[in-house]
C-alpha cells in the first residue's frame, strides 16, 4: 500500500486557501483596497470592517488581499527568472570547463556578502518599485541554485545514455531541452518551491524596511512596518498581525510542498 505525502497534501491545500483568498476574495469582498476614511483611522475589527482599518482608514482585508496578490508575484517571478538563470549558467559550466572556474567563481564572490547588506545599498541606489526588487531578488540569490544545478548536471554528463548522444553528434541545445531538464525536474521542483519562499520572506523584508514595494500599493511586508512603532505592536494587533500570519502561512505551505516533493523524489 502506497503511503500518502501528507507533507504535500497538507502544504497543497493551505497554499490552495491562500490563493483562493488572494484571487476569489476580492470578487466577494467589493472594497478597493486604497480608498481612505479618515473618520475610521486605525479603528478595530467590526461588521463593515471586518479586519479593521489601518492609520488612513483603508480596509486591511481588502489589502490583505491585494498584497498578497503582489507578494506572491514578486516571489514566482523572481524565482522563474532566477532558475532560468541558474539553468543557463549551470550548464554552461558543467558542459564547458574553460568557463566553469570563471562562473563558480562569480557565484562564490555573491555568496561571500549578506543579501540584505547589498539588496539595501542597491535598493536605496535604484530606488524602490516592483521590478527593481524582482531584479535585486535575482541577481543576489542565482549562486546557490547555480551551483547545484552545475553539480547535478555534471553528474547527468557522465550517465553512459549521455555519453552516446554526443557520439552521436547530438546537439548539445538539444541535449539540455531533451535529456538534462527533464532528469532534473525533482531538483527544479525543490528549488522552485524553496526560492519562492526564500523570495516572498525577502520581499516582505524589504517592503517593511520601505526599500520593496511603495504606497499605495499594499504588500504583506509594507502592511508589516507598522511594527516598528511598539504601541502598534501592543495596543493595535490588527495593523500587523493579519499580514503576520498570512507570510506565515504562505511561507509555511511551500515549504511543506517542496518538502513532500522531495520525499516523493527520494522513493
């Protein structure tokens, strides 16, 4: 009897709510998220606010769902982009030695400094927006996969059905789409699922230290730096912990999916 992935199924069907809360919620919930009431400043939870308001009366449900809308992106996008990248570059290195010592290097050279440091000081240079923080994400955090990839096809390279293709005169381009990618989809599917929640936590980090996405727009991380005023944390819970634990949740539900689909690889 085959024993089921309770890992996968668990964090499956949490993410499954938290899409359907991001994506179907607003159609229920008619509130723009940006529309503000000054006569219901940072007012708590009650029957036409159900999450209560934060300091220019915008509904926090309402951005709730907005900005996990844009979380989420940030965190597909940049992890897309970056194993696109990390494809590239690793099969580049394991099929061509004159260039593996030049491209570990540069990855051992991103790995030396801390993400933030550097995500701050270019963050802080090219100015905030969506697309600068997919960017800062991707071209900060593309060494790890890099190298792993590199690793796992460097083994791939040596398997004898390998070997007989480039006898055969196969094309290298063809060998990668063919034959590389699809041994490796376990791997890409570890990977993927942690480099977006990798993704998201950084996101959140740098739109709560003002450096990720701007007003108006809501993310889970803008609607948590109302913590850095300590009366909100103690006297205002709805301001930030709505945000709180839907990263928790999101972060928490990928984990479990990438680790119940390395389990599934590993039998």
């Amino acid at each position: 009897m085959k024993k089921k992935n309770y890992k996968l199924i668990s964090g499956s069907i949490i993410f499954l709510m938290i899409v359907l809360f991001i994506f179907i919620g607003p159609l229920i919930y008619r509130v723009n998220p940006n529309t503000t009431d000054l006569m219901k400043i940072e007012s708590r939870p009650d029957i036409k606010s159900v999450m209560g308001t934060d300091a220019t009366g915008r509904d926090i449900l309402a951005r709730l769902m907005s900005g996990g809308k844009i979380s989420l992106t940030v965190g597909i996008l940049a992890t897309a982009v970056k194993i696109i990248i990390s494809l590239f570059l690793g099969f580049i290195s394991a099929f061509f030695e004159k260039l593996d010592s030049l491209i570990m290097r540069i990855c051992d050279i991103f790995m030396c400094f801390p993400f933030y440091i550097l995500a701050i000081s270019v963050a802080a240079f090219v100015g905030p927006s969506i697309k600068n923080l997919i960017i800062i994400i991707v071209f900060f955090t593309f060494s790890v996969p890099t190298r792993l990839i590199r690793t796992e096809i460097k083994t791939l390279k040596d398997k004898e059905f390998i070997q007989i293709l480039k006898i055969n005169n196969e094309k290298t381009v063809r060998i990668l789409i063919n034959h590389i990618i699809p041994n490796l989809k376990n791997t890409i599917f570890v990977i993927f699922t942690t480099s977006v929640a990798q993704a998201i936590l950084m996101e959140s980090s740098l739109s709560f230290l003002g450096m990720g996405v701007q007003e108006p727009q809501a993310s889970w991380g803008s609607m948590l730096s109302v913590t850095l005023n300590i009366l909100n944390i103690q006297k205002k819970w709805w301001l930030w912990m709505p945000a709180g634990i839907a990263v928790l949740l999101l972060v928490f539900s990928i984990n479990l999916i990438g680790e119940g689909l390395k389990d599934a690889g590993s039998k």
